[in-house]
C-alpha cells in the first residue's frame, strides 16, 4: 500500500524523476567494468537498494557526479530511497529467468520492490532500457511504473543520461533540493529550539538550577537520569547538533540558581547556504528571533519568529 500511494504521488513531471533518479553501481569495481548497458543499470538498482551513495559518483555522468557530490548527505540519500521507493536501506538480490530477463529485488521487512530490466537497445553511444518498478505483491502490475532510462557512453563506460522524455539534469535537481532541504532545516531548527527551551525549563525545576551545558539535558549513558544527564532531550540536541544546525547555549550573568536565572540559546547553519539560511535566536526574555547572517550567531535584533 505504502509503495502504491508514493507511486500514485510521482505519476508525472520532474518529481516523478525525482523519484526514479539514477544511483551508483555498487561494487565499484564491478560497476566499472561492466560493459552492457543491462548490467550497468543492474548494479545501479543494486546500490540504490543498499544507499552506497558512496559509489553514486560512479554511474553518473561528470557533470552530473560534480553536483551530486555537492548535494548534502541527507539529500544524496532521500534520492538514493526514492529511486527504489522505500523509505529506508533495503538487501539487494537479483535473479535471471529462463528466457534471460533480469529483475533486482529490494527487500525491507514491510516491503519489498520488484525492478525488471528490460533488452537494452543500443544506438552508437546511446543505450535505452526499459524499467518496471512494482510492489511484489501487486499481482495485478496495475500500479507498476514503465519508465524508459537512457544510458551514454562517456569515456568508455555507460552513465545514465536520461528518465523517460527528460535528461537528466542533476545540478538543476540539486538546487531544488537544497532550497527544499534549507527550508525543512529552518523548520526543525526552530522546532528545536522550543524543545531545547522546555527542557532547560523542565531541568530548572527538577534541579533548581540551569543546566552548565546541553550535554546535561542529554540521555544517560547508562542508569536512571541524573544532574549531568537528565534525559530531557535525544542524543543529537544534547551533542548540541541536528539537521543541519549547531545549537549554542549560553547562561546570562553569574547566577544559575532559581526562577531568576536567565539564558540564551542560538542555532547556526552548519553549513550556511546548503544546511540553512537563516540563524536564529532565542533571548533572555524567552523571544525567539530569527535572521540571516551569513552563518553568523543571530541577535535580538532580528526579526521575531512564532
């Protein structure tokens, strides 16, 4: 069901290429020496499958390698899972039946996606492949998608060129995903900041006094939580760092004891113009304000954020 209604959701355009986007031979090496175009696409579902972003380079033409290897992590895998249409790293396996069609498997414990490859036909440096994509338990392959991929020749080896009608044009595709990947960062960033707040709070009480770093709001190790590890918030937040954002924490004045004991907390991109735009700032007063500084700590003076 999950994969039928992400399959509905990409029916056409640019977030359907999106969604059945080129990924890397796995086995770097095997990738490369593949000579046919059939197993060249195979050994790309394959690493697609398992997320070897690492090897994603690899299938792609130059080009499109530089600005895949721009993109953040986070966005290098959400392409890598919807080109197979799953939601997290699956096994990869692949079988060849006896009339010689060759199909990849991606097996998750909820769902499992069915990739056939079709002939290859192969004109000069050009090579076309059909793809279907269905859930295995489809018996019907009503919901199974068609999509032609275009392979070219580029030094001697196979890289993907197209989806389809369209060319694959990665560094256009980058910079949508890094507008939408700053924009979800921005949102968590602001999220965290409230969540950081009601734990400092949540800390003064229990405590009677502010916590000395981030660190202490963070899970214990090991026990039931104490002063230095209160359990208040995840790992990542305790660690000072999430989404894209670094998370800075600062006591006002000497004083850290009681309801009188102020604070100021600022998250950072942390890496600006790719992790995130905007800083943000939450004074003394509790106001959180927010602003462009060019990955600088933001101040009061920037405009409030609800």
């Amino acid at each position: 069901m999950k994969l039928r209604k992400a399959m509905r959701s990409v029916a056409n355009g640019l977030a359907f290429a999106a969604l059945i986007f080129p990924l890397t031979a796995a086995r770097g090496s095997q990738a490369q020496q593949a000579s046919e175009p059939d197993a060249v696409l195979r050994q790309i579902l394959i690493a697609a499958c398992s997320q070897d972003s690492k090897q994603f380079s690899g299938s792609l033409t130059a080009r499109s390698a530089a600005a895949f290897e721009h993109m953040t992590p986070a966005a290098q895998a959400t392409l890598l899972k919807r080109f197979v249409l799953l939601d997290k790293a699956g096994m990869p396996r692949w079988e060849k039946d006896q009339a010689g069609i060759k199909t990849v498997l991606c097996v998750t414990p909820e769902i499992t996606t069915q990739m056939q490859i079709g002939k290859a036909e192969v004109r000069d440096n050009l090579a076309y492949l059909l793809l279907v994509i269905k859930d295995v338990t489809d018996a019907t392959d009503a919901n199974a998608r068609r999509v032609d991929i275009g392979l070219v020749r580029e030094n001697g080896q196979w890289k993907l060129l197209s989806l389809g009608l369209l060319l694959l044009d990665l560094p256009a595709l980058a910079e949508e995903w890094d507008q939408a990947e700053i924009q979800a960062n921005e949102k968590s960033a602001i999220a965290s900041m409230k969540e950081l707040a009601a734990a400092i709070e949540k800390y003064r009480v229990s405590y009677t006094r502010l916590p000395q770093t981030l660190a202490n709001l963070g899970p214990p190790e090991k026990g039931a939580p104490k002063s230095d590890q209160a359990g208040l918030v995840g790992t990542e937040l305790g660690a000072g760092r999430k989404d894209g954002y670094s998370f800075r924490y600062v006591i006002v004045g000497a004083n850290d004891v009681g309801a009188p004991a102020k604070y100021e907390l600022a998250a950072i991109p942390s890496e600006y113009g790719r992790t995130g735009l905007r800083s943000f700032f939450r004074d003394a007063s509790g106001l959180l304000h927010g602003g462009d500084h060019q990955g600088a700590v933001g101040t009061i003076m920037d405009s409030k954020v609800e």
